[in-house]
C-alpha cells in the first residue's frame, strides 16, 4: 500500500459537516469512498481511517489481552469513541459532538495525510503546532527517529 499523501483545506458548516476533500478521494479507489472510521487521534485532533487501514488495526487491537490491564486500558482508551461515517450524498462526513470538541474543533480544519489515515485538526492549531517547529527542532527529531546514519556504510 502506497498511502496518502497532502494536506486539504475544509470549512465545517453549522452542523459539523465537512466536504470530503477531492484530493484525498482521489487516492481512493473508488469503492473505498463511502465508508469510513473516525477516532480520537493521540494528540487533540481526530484520525479518520479508511476501512482498509481500520480493519487489521481493529482485529489488532481487538486481539490484545484483556486480562492484561495495560492492554485493557489501551484499548478502552483507544476505541472510546471510534465511529462509523459515511459520506451522505453530498459527499459531506458529519463530525461526531463528542469527538468534535475533544479537538476542539472550529470551523476551519485542516486534514493531513498521515500516510495511512488522514488527521483532521482545528486550522489554528494545525499552524500554531508547525510554526512552532524550527528546523532545527525538526532535524532533531528526524534524527532521533530514523537515526543518525551511523549504520550507512563508510566510504
């Protein structure tokens, strides 16, 4: 599986509708356009799965040791929330209340592709959180993260 890709601009209207944006459903094979899970994200946004990305995480996490309270707890924590959507025939996905105001969100979102989902955030948000990260702050994250390259081979 590839993933997505982009970031997509959306305008929520009265109801907590948001229009689908074209640029992600184009990364979609067209049966995979109509249904959708949402959930908490793990910061104050909410991640939006396609069922191709949502199935083997549910049967993963569904499959953790309920006698394990760590394991207990994560899923409890993890699946509080998570909804079914659908597009309704406008192509607008209506935003639960609840996980609405878990992210806080406005009017204005931004949706990010995250590779196998998207992340929809509240806009000012979404832009206090990158214009907060300097270069160096991202280098040094990168780094952490994939490492420092000592394991490429010297020349």
């Amino acid at each position: 599986m590839i993933g997505f890709l982009g970031e997509f601009e959306a305008t929520m209207d009265a109801k907590g509708r948001f229009l689908l944006p074209a640029g992600f459903k184009k990364q979609l094979p067209e049966e995979e356009t109509t249904r959708f899970v949402i959930n908490r994200g793990f910061e104050k946004c909410l991640a939006l799965y396609p069922m191709r990305t949502w199935e083997p995480l549910f049967e993963k996490i569904t499959g953790l040791n309920e006698f394990d309270p760590k394991q207990r707890e994560f899923r409890r924590a993890f699946l509080n929330g998570a909804t079914f959507v659908e597009p309704d025939s406008a192509g607008r996905i209506l935003l639960p209340p609840n996980l609405k105001a878990y992210a806080g969100l406005q009017k204005d979102i931004v949706l990010m592709a995250t590779g196998d989902k998207l992340e929809i955030w509240d806009s000012n948000k979404y832009k206090e959180i990158f214009d907060s990260l300097s270069s160096d702050t991202f280098s040094d994250l990168g780094d952490q993260v994939l490492g420092s390259g000592s394991d490429k081979p010297k020349s």
